[in-house]
C-alpha cells in the first residue's frame, strides 16, 4: 500500500516535469521569434542599385472562386507563370480553403500562431485593432521607406495621385500594404437595382424609378403567371439584410445609410434616424405583400441562381459582373426573352438621386499585400512586388500574355478569343482568372480597359452609367483607419450591437417585431454603446480630413 | 487515504540523509516494476501521452482567460486584467440569452434524445423476428456514420418552403409553406429532432448489450409467477440496465453546457440567434472570426466550469441514490 502511495505521488511528478518540459519548450520559440522581429526593425537600408529580385518567398492569400475553377494555385496561373520568367523568384503560395468566414478564422489562426509567411495578402485596413497596432507588434513592417527607395513604380503613382496616397496611409503616417487601386471611375460601381426588362415589356411597363412605381410594378409581377404554370409563385423583389445594412438599396432614397455617413463633417448612424423607420415600414408592408421574397433572411448562391433561372424573380440588387452578366450568360440558350436590365437607384420623388448607392473608394483595404516582420528579405520583396506597378507589370497583371490572352490592336489590348470565347467554354470571368489577377484584386492599379471588354453586353454598359449617375454618394464615409486602442473599444461595442442589429433587420422587415418596437430598439442600441461608437468614427474622420 | 494521513508527518520529519535514502530505495522498485511490467507501460503509454498533449497542455494556455493576450507578447508576456474578461461577459446584452439558450438545448437533450436510445433499445428487446430486429437497427444506427454536414444540407433541403415536409403537410392538411430554418421558435424542435434521428440507433446499442448480460434465469422465473411482458419489462430489464443508465447520465451531465456547438454552427442564422446562440457558438464567434482570444477564454472557462459542478453534482447524488457512480 506504501509503495502504491509512492508510484502514485512520482508519477504526478513525472507528469508535472513533462508538462513543465512541453511548455518551457514553446515558451521558448516564442521569445527566439520575438528577437527575430525586433532584429528586422532595425535594418539599415540597403543601396537600391544592389538590390535584386528574392530567390523564392511564402505568400498567403485567398484562391479567388474564378481561379479555382482551373486552377490549384496561383502558381498555375499565366501572369505568376510569366513573372517567375522575368524575375526568377520562386512563389511559395499558400491558400486557405473556403470562403468568407473560413478565411477570417483561418487569417486569425496563422496571426495568433506567430508562423507567418512573407507576404500576407488580406484586408489589412480592417483587421482586428487596426493596421497601426500589426505594425508595432511586429507583425507587419511599415512600408514608407521600402516603398521610397525600391519601389518607383508605385511611389510615382502615388505621388502622382495624392488622394489616393492618402487613403493608403494611415492616421500614424504608416503606409502598410501594396495596396489595390481602382484606376478609373468606371471601375467603382458595380452594384445596384436590376429587373426583369422582359416582364415589363410583357405588361406594358415602364423602368420603376421612385418607391411608388417600384410598388406598382413589383404589384403588376405578384399577380402575372410568367412562367404559365398555372400558380402563382412569382418572387418580385430580392434585397438581402447584408446589403441594406452595408450599401444601402432602397434606403439611399430616404437620405440615409444603415451604418455609420458622413452628414457634412458630422458622424452620423443611419439606422437610429426617424427615415430609418419609414424605410423599414415599407420593406415590412412589401413583405406582408409578398413582393420581398420571404427567403430574403437566409439566401445563398445556389438559391439565388436557381430563383434567377427558374423564372421565379423579378428584380433583384446585384453586380453588372456577377448578376447581369451572369444570368444573361446562363439563360442565353434556355429562354431567349430573357433580359435582366439595370434600372436606376430609387428615390422618394421622380428626378430626385439617391443620397447613397454602391460606389467604391480608389482604394478600400480589400487584397492589400503587407510584408511579415519575420520576412528576411523586405527590400527584395518590395521590389518584386512593385513589378505589378510598372509599365510592363500593369500590362501583364490587367491583360496576361500578349499573343496569348490579348492582342495588341491599334494600341488598345484587346482579350483573345482564349478569353472572351474559350474554346474550353469557360465563362469570361473564369477565363481571365486563369491569366491575369484584375478581374477580381491584388496587388495592382486595376485597368479601365479590363471593365470596358469585360462588362461586355450593352445592359452591362448601361448599368454602370445608369447607376453612377443616379446617385449622389456624398454622405459615404472615407475608408478611414480606426487607431489601436479605439478598433478594441469600437470592436467591442460593434461585436454584439451587430448581432442585435442584424437580427433586429430581419425581424422588422418580417413582421415579427412591429415597428412600434422602433424607438426600443433606438434605445437599446444606445444602451449598447452606439454613441461611443460614433464618437470613435467621428474622431477617425476629422482625422482622415486632416491627412 | 488513511494511511497516507499518518504516512506524511514522518515522511517530512525526516532527516535530508533518509530521504535520499527512501528515495533511492523507491527509485529502484520503480526501475522494478518497471523491468517487470514493460509491455504494460508501453501498451498504457500513448494514452498517457494523449492527455498530457491534447488535455492536460492546452491548459497552460488558460491563463489567456486572465490576460489581454496578444499573440505577438505570447502567453507569458501578455499583461494580466484579473477577472475583467469575465465580468464584461457577465455584463453582456447577450449573457442571459446565452446562459437560457445553452440551458434549455442541454436539458432537452437530456430529458428527450437520451431516453429515445432507451426505449428504442427496449422495443427491440422484444422483437422475436431476428431478421426484423437486425433490420431495424441497422437502418436505425445507419445515420450515425453520416457526416454532419451532409446531416445539415438534408435537413435544409427537407426543411425548405418547397422541400419534402411543407409538401406533406400542405397535401394533408393544407398548411401554407413553414419556412422552418429562419424562424427561431422552430429550432429548438429542428435540433433535437434530428440529433434523435441520427443517433437514437447508436446509442441504443449500448443499452442492448446490458440487456443481454441480465440472467435469462430471472425472466423464466418471472414467467413462473405469471409476469406478463409489461411487467417483465418494468421488473427486471429495467432493473437490469439501470447502472448503464445512470453511468452513462452522469457522463452526459459532465457533457452538460457541451451542446453540439458544430452542429449549431451550421444550421444557425440571424434570424434563429434568438433561440439558437449559445455559448459554444458565441465563444466561436468572439475568438475566432473577431479573433478576441482572451474573452472567448474566459467564457468557456465559464463554461467549464459550470459542466464540472454539475458532473460533481450529479455524480454527488448517484453515490446517495444507489450505488451506481463514476468515483
């Protein structure tokens, strides 16, 4: 029985050493990386004369959807085939499987983990406390100098185009990225209302473009049998709670954004204001009328394309690429009638704009490529990551290989048939992700004659007229930079007033909560902090202002 | 343990000479014991490892629930804020919603699917047709080995306005179209409907096997006495599998607060937060997409903390109820 007690009190022993043993083991990695990182702050600038492409580097990004269609990696891809070419660097990528949230979770992970590759490309204008603090942590390096002295190509643009320096510059005065700049304004709007052109000619009618007539005629669809099978089960309208909480269809022709505006200089939050109220009494009445798709809540893709191809919808908010685009492609051979045509962003009265719309900044965070603290070689990589900035670069990273996926026609790049006709029968946009990175993001200044071959049908052309003119945007926010200790606080107050808020949306819009519910829910949403939040926003704009 | 209490006095009052001395003498039995019982160490080893690697390790990290963690100061450097994580949890819009949420779906599981292997296991009991029993089982423990994505993706397509079960019950009694994934009140019933359907079959066989261990002795003298199949049932299966069941009770209440968060993940919306957020779900949310780790420590230590009360709880009155318990 002694001897028991004793086996029992030296094998607790054992096991305590062996904890002891595994974790002083990983305690010290952790501070050896430490070292590592603060070794990399402190590096006197090489001469840029000396300096060459890296050998080989790791970088991390996100496999865009058109690009896996063919491919495994960017590797396989024309235009990091042909800049292996030129520049002789090895690319190690790494992707992260799934999409959306999978990729927050997965970026997350790899930061906490400490194990970085060279190059991370994510939206680094938004992570979690803000691109300042991933600078003095260590995990990203600041860019001003590297840009300067091996980076021409992207130091003359942004000099050459001071706003949009600006706006990839923090309030701290660090820039942090290799950002992805829109080169044009066509570039910037791609979003907006989109009908069924066929069904209004089938009735006689004309483009709704205030709230009224987008009552009559989403009315006139409800009681039509387009697809004559005898029941009524025509969806007229589709708008996801995503989209009115973060661009704003309908919304923008009460004067307002769901989210944080810009009210000349003055912060405001869209969905405590009284117009946010008689927005949301007309989304519930289209609802209990069964002209806003009772699915509206819970929609993904594979719904969404089958309501579109099966005749069921009438109208939805979607991209020109993406949605027009698309559905004209699919159904081009199945009903030839079949005409999805952009229509303007509603107002409250005819000849009004809507105050806010869809339209993106030159620069907005998203597919920005920063440069890990742990990386050895940053002036290397900075140099080769410039290459997408020069003349040459901008060709192959827009068009890919000339005399493959475009041709040189009176000095403008015209797509081969490879791209706009493939002979595997790809679509467009999966043809171009196969050769060039444009047509979804990345580390380049994006070209206008990208959009003007890509948007190729005429419906497409028009939506982006159409829905550029027809809004004033001027209450947008800038993308501003929230700094370290304001993301916490902001983040904090915003994680659960967002999950109150979305399901607040929905249940609203749905009946379920009546709107006279509307002055607790403005109450609770202070109560949660949102003033605080505002406060946080606004000093991030008089600070953005005074860049 | 007595005899440790008496033990330990003279083990410290001894002198540092006869403790090297004890120690060397215990180091050899060790070594011993050791030679003699190799196999055995190296047959028990693996799993030592495996709760010194993926249990007992991790718990070094804890720590984070009491710091500001940042990954580049590491668990060590991080600043210490006490018990703020915890009390800003406490103080949460979401806290009691998640508390009731996590509650309810736990006793639910409890009080519906964990008796339904039972009585599955008892139905069966009685079958005589072999071929119909076999059948049976093997169609009913068949949805066990399917994935729980796919368990989803059948439920939201059965579920659907124009999906299998609408159809059903506007053919037979005229029902407009329920969309049941998007309305919170439905979730509850979605959940523990089809954790049933997937795993009544498997944990029925348990059951089964403590039935046929009960002595076929007792039934032929219960028929003596003229017990019918009724009583036979309630006098001696019952009786028979009781200490499988309260085992196995108990070591669901340790698993109380833990209630399928994956699955959650996958059939939640906005729409069904109000019914389907729990705390597993909010800890997921807050850690991993916000990447808040400290705070998401802190609420499943919370959690953690709560199951193991209730383990020692439960466990508490199965010592005092009958002699069935896990320590």
């Amino acid at each position: 029985m002694i001897m028991w007690q004793k086996m029992k009190a030296l094998s607790v022993l054992l096991l305590l050493l062996l904890i002891l043993l595994v974790v002083g083991c990983s305690s010290n990695d952790t501070a050896g990386e430490q070292e590592e990182n603060i070794d990399g702050e402190d590096m006197e600038l090489k001469d840029p004369g000396e300096v060459g492409y890296p050998e080989e580097i790791t970088y991390w990004t996100e496999l865009n959807a058109s690009v896996a269609q063919t491919s495994q990696t960017l590797n396989d891809v024309g235009v990091y085939q042909e800049l292996e070419k030129i520049t002789g660097t090895k690319v190690d990528f790494k992707h992260p499987s799934g999409e959306g949230t999978d990729i927050t979770e997965q970026f997350n992970l790899m930061i906490a983990s400490g194990q970085l590759p060279d190059v991370i490309e994510y939206n680094w204008r938004t992570v979690p406390n803000g691109p300042d603090q991933a600078i003095e942590s260590g995990t990203i390096i600041r860019l001003n100098e590297l840009i300067e002295n091996y980076a021409p190509n992207l130091n003359r643009y942004l000099n050459e185009n001071p706003e949009v320096k600006k706006m990839v510059t923090t309030d701290a005065g660090n820039m942090y990225s290799f950002p992805f700049l829109r080169g044009d304004e066509k570039l910037m709007v791609f979003m907006g209302m989109m009908i069924r052109q066929d069904w209004l000619d089938e009735l006689d009618l004309e483009k709704p473009s205030t709230i009224s007539e987008w009552e009559e005629v989403l009315t006139a669809f409800k009681n039509t049998d387009f697809n004559g099978n005898g029941e009524q089960d025509v969806i007229p309208l589709l708008v996801q709670p995503d989209d009115i909480k973060n661009i704003g269809p309908f919304l923008g022709a009460y004067g307002i954004h769901a989210q944080f505006y810009n009210d000349n200089g003055t912060v405001k939050y869209g969905s405590i204001q009284p117009e946010f109220k008689e927005f949301l009494t007309t989304m519930n009445k289209w609802y209990e009328d069964g002209l806003l798709d009772p699915d509206f809540a819970a929609i993904d893709t594979t719904l969404l394309d089958a309501k579109v191809t099966n005749n069921q919808l009438g109208s939805l908010f979607g991209y020109t690429g993406g949605g027009i685009g698309k559905y004209m492609g699919l159904m081009q051979d199945r009903d030839p009638e079949f005409s999805l045509a952009p229509t303007a962003h509603p107002s409250l009265k005819e000849g009004e704009k809507a105050a806010t719309a869809q339209r993106a900044h030159p620069y907005e965070g998203f597919h920005s490529v920063a440069i890990s603290g742990l990386a050895e070689n940053p002036e290397e990589i900075v140099k080769w990551l410039d290459y997408a900035y020069s003349e040459e670069g901008h060709m192959l990273f827009n068009f890919g290989i000339e005399g493959e996926s475009y041709d040189m026609i009176d000095g403008y790049p015209t797509y081969s048939e490879e791209i706009t006709n493939n002979p595997d029968g790809l679509p467009m946009s999966d043809a171009l992700g196969k050769y060039i990175r444009a047509s979804y993001g990345g580390p380049l200044v994006q070209d206008v004659r990208y959009v003007e071959q890509y948007l190729e049908l005429p419906e497409q052309q028009e939506a982006v007229e159409i829905w550029g003119e027809t809004a004033e945007n001027e209450i947008n926010m800038p993308p501003t930079t929230l700094n370290a200790d304001e993301s916490e606080e902001y983040s904090s107050i915003m994680s659960d007033l967002d999950t109150y808020y979305d399901e607040m949306l929905v249940r609203f819009i749905m009946g379920e909560e009546p709107l006279g519910h509307f002055d607790n829910f403005v109450e609770t949403l202070k109560g949660m902090g949102i003033e605080r939040a505002i406060e946080l926003q606004q000093a991030a704009l008089d600070r953005y202002m005074e860049r | 343990m007595r005899k440790t209490k008496q033990e330990a006095p003279t083990f410290q009052a001894n002198s540092k000479s006869s403790l090297r001395e004890k120690m060397a003498n215990f180091n050899e039995k060790v070594k011993k014991d050791f030679k003699r019982n190799k196999i055995i160490y190296l047959m028990v080893s693996p799993v030592v490892l495996y709760y010194i690697v993926f249990q007992y390790g991790p718990m070094y990290g804890l720590q984070i629930a009491f710091k500001d963690y940042s990954p580049v100061l590491g668990f060590l450097g991080s600043p210490w804020v006490g018990f703020d994580h915890f009390k800003e949890f406490f103080n949460s819009f979401f806290f009691w919603r998640l508390l009731k949420n996590t509650i309810i779906l736990s006793f639910y599981s409890l009080i519906f699917a964990f008796p339904a292997g039972i009585i599955l296991a008892l139905l069966l009991n009685e079958v005589r047709s072999k071929m119909f029993k076999r059948t049976v089982q093997t169609v009913t423990y068949m949805p066990h080995f399917i994935s729980l994505v796919v368990i989803v993706g059948i439920l939201f397509d059965f579920t659907a306005r124009d999906g299998v079960i609408n159809d059903i019950l506007g053919f037979l009694f005229g029902i407009e179209p329920i969309a049941f994934m998007q309305q919170a009140e439905w979730f509850r019933t979605l959940f523990i409907g089809s954790d049933i359907w997937q795993n009544v079959g498997w944990s029925s066989i348990i059951f089964l096997a403590a039935m046929s261990n009960i002595d076929t002795a007792l039934y032929e003298a219960a028929k003596m006495d003229g017990a019918g199949r009724f009583k036979q049932m309630f006098h001696i299966t019952l009786p028979g599998i009781m200490p499988t069941v309260v085992i196995l009770l108990i070591l669901l209440i340790g698993k109380f607060m833990t209630v399928g968060e994956e699955k959650i993940l996958l059939m939640y919306n906005p729409t069904t937060y109000e019914t389907a957020d729990v705390i597993g779900t909010y800890v997921y949310r807050k850690g991993i997409l916000e990447s808040n780790f400290s705070y998401s420590a802190a609420v499943g230590l919370f959690k953690a903390i709560i199951a193991f009360t209730l383990l020692v709880i439960a466990n508490g009155i199965a010592r005092k109820v009958g002699d069935t318990k896990l320590w």
